[in-house]
C-alpha cells in the first residue's frame, strides 16, 4: 500500500490489527517504533507500509526496551508516537514504561494480549495483561486503558487513546486480543472534519517563563517539543515543578499524588462503558474484548427464561468504573464476570460491589471463550 493519504475514508474490510494502525494514523501518528511479536506483527507491518509515503518514520528496533524509549523520545520530539506488542513485549516495556508515566510523555501502546504466562500461546487470545497494565511498572501513578470489542472499536478507541494520551500527558494503553486483532470485519472511516482530533499540550509561556511541570486546575501540565528554544530538565527521579531532582518526600508526596490524581480526579470524563437493558435488570453480566461479543446469546437465553439480565461493556478498563458499579450494586442481585483470564477484573467488580450484590465469575484460561451454557448457569445463580 503506497497511498500518500493519511486517513483513508469510506468503508473497509479490515482486520483488528489493521484498524489499530489506520486509527494510530487518523489520529496523527507519525512515528512507529516496535519489534514483530504475535499476535501484534501486523500493526507494525501496515504502519511500515504506510508511515513512509505520508511523511512518517517507522521502525523495527532491536528488542521491545528499544521500542518503548524511542517512542518516548519520539513524543518528546514533538511526534504523536505509538508501539504495539503482546505479553512479554509488555513486560519487557515495563521501566520505559514507568519512565514515560514520570515524565508525563504522551504516547500509545498497544497490546494484543494471548495466553500467557511466559510464551504461551502466541497465536491465540487471553486477557489476563489486565492487572499488568495497572500495576506493571513499580511504583504509583495513574492510568487509562481501553478495551475494543471489534475492529471498528480498534480505529476508534486508538485515536481515542492518542486523545487522552495528550489531554493527560501519559502513556496509554488499548488492550486489544488476538481473538479482536485478527478478526476482520467492517471498518467505517468517517471524513477527516468529521474526527475528534487532540492536538499537542503545548505551553502559551516564553522560553524563560516555562517549567516543564508546572500545572493548573486539571493538575496536567502543557508541555513544549525539544529543540524549540525552552530550557527543560526531564528525569525519571522524582522532581519538582521546574524538572530538578529532589529527594523528598514532600517532593515524592506532591508529585506522585497528583500523577494519580491527573487520572482520578477526571474518571468520570475518561471512562467509557456501553449498558444494555441494566435499568431493571437482576443480572448484569460484565465483560470487555472478545469476551464481550460471546455473552450475547447467554444474556438472550437468560431473559426468555425471565431473568432480567443486562449487559455493562468496559470500553474503559483503567480508569475503572468503580462510581457505575456501586450505583448497580445497589439495585441488582448479582454480578456475572466474563473473562479470559481468573478474574482479575472480577476482583475489581467485587471491591466496588462491596458485599451489596453477589459477584460471580466465569472465567477461562485462554485459547477459547466461555459456553453459552456456562455463562447461562452462573446468570441462574446471581439469581438464586
């Protein structure tokens, strides 16, 4: 593919990984640095083929520590910047990853999650990178993950993700599946004046006047691009508002409070989830990804049965829902948590539940999805 245009409108017929790219490149991506891994490869394969005619850069590092740095580098260059992998890409990512979240780097990471520990499965799906995203790199700070069902959710839910990567200055990460990543369906791309397009956070202040983490109300600073005339001082210790090294805990208590507050403080802004039939539903069954798409036919089944069951979708997984899930707890008996990994996010629903509604997971180890008749059961019995 050797079209110079950047955002190719109208209807495709596109794999998940496909639409991630062409997302990333809607979105105004124009620099790719990543290394082949499945069920990640194709990303970096279309981004190759199409960065180079429409005046980007993309590249194969040697291993995916090298990846996340230069995208780093990359954003702090002024370019939006993305890499894609799996599993054990992403735990090799993990201190880069940290240092973007200290410095506040706006990036994009993919992950199409598979069956892990170790190698596992490289060819088919999982989604236990849940808890990894949140808690992967050490240390406390905020983040936002978001979860596609499809690849037409792939191209919309990436450029979303460059979106709030520069609202809220951080790294983030679309946990896509291999089951999503290599599905190929419909893509609709509207016209670009049609898009929702966050451009850079740049200061308004003189070379002088800026301090690279000085911040306002939303408790984000704007940033500036390197080489432009500023004097910036960016490092992974923890800093004051002009980027110097102090090592304090008053300094740590300021700093790392708001990197998570960033993302707290705004959650209600940030997440995205996507409700069917829960307003007088008994039953809310939870999911997210590929597992999302098979519960459609339990919940059916479930309501001619006459068990009021509803569907709550997470498009967003980081921030969590935790406001929605107490409202829920409240009205509902149960919780039935699907997903493809031993419930992570099952924990996640409990906590918020708080003993209000029972919670009950249906969980599978990889490769596969959860039977109809296996979700079906436990919607029977939240209701018992």
């Amino acid at each position: 593919m050797t079209t110079t245009q950047a955002v190719l409108t109208g209807e495709h017929f596109w794999q998940g990984d496909v639409a991630c790219a062409e997302g990333a490149l809607a979105a105004g991506c124009r620099f790719f640095a990543g290394y082949p891994i499945t069920p990640a490869s194709e990303i970096a394969e279309q981004m190759s083929l199409r960065l180079p005619p429409i005046g980007g850069v993309a590249v194969q590092m040697e291993d995916e520590i090298g990846s996340m740095a230069a995208i780093l580098g990359a954003s702090w260059g002024g370019a939006k910047a993305l890499t894609a992998t799996s599993g054990p890409g992403i735990s090799l990512m993990m201190e880069n990853i940290g240092l973007g979240m200290m410095t506040e780097t706006p990036c994009v990471i993919i992950n199409v999650m598979r069956g892990g520990p170790s190698t596992g499965l490289p060819t088919d799906w999982g989604q236990a990178d849940v808890m990894q995203a949140k808690w992967g790199s050490h240390g406390d700070y905020g983040c936002i993950a978001l979860c596609p069902d499809s690849p037409q959710e792939c191209f919309d839910l990436v450029i979303e993700a460059f979106n709030l990567s520069e609202a809220y200055r951080l790294p983030v990460f679309l946990l896509t599946d291999a089951g999503v990543g290599h599905m190929t369906e419909k893509v609709i791309v509207p016209p670009e004046d049609k898009l929702k397009i966050t451009p850079r956070r740049l200061t308004k202040k003189k070379p002088g006047e800026y301090r690279p983490y000085d911040y306002g109300k939303d408790l984000v600073p704007d940033g500036v691009i390197a080489g432009q005339g500023y004097n910036i001082h960016i490092t992974g210790l923890t800093h004051d508002e002009r980027g110097y090294p102090v090592m304090s805990a008053a300094a740590q208590d300021v700093l790392v409070r708001r990197l998570n507050d960033k993302i707290r403080k705004n959650a209600d802004k940030i997440v995205i989830i996507d409700e069917t039939d829960t307003k007088n539903a008994d039953v809310i069954v939870v999911s997210y990804g590929i597992a999302s798409r098979v519960v459609k036919l339990a919940i059916d089944k479930a309501n001619k049965e006459g068990i009021k069951t509803g569907l709550l979708r997470l498009k967003t997984l980081w921030p969590f829902c935790e406001k929605r899930i107490r409202e829920l707890a409240q009205k509902v008996k149960g919780f039935v948590v699907v997903e493809i990994n031993y419930g992570q996010i099952a924990l996640e629903v409990e906590r918020c539940a708080a003993g209000k509604a029972k919670v009950l997971l249906q969980e599978h180890m990889g490769a596969a999805v959860p039977t109809t008749e296996q979700i079906l059961g436990k919607i029977r019995e939240a209701v018992k």
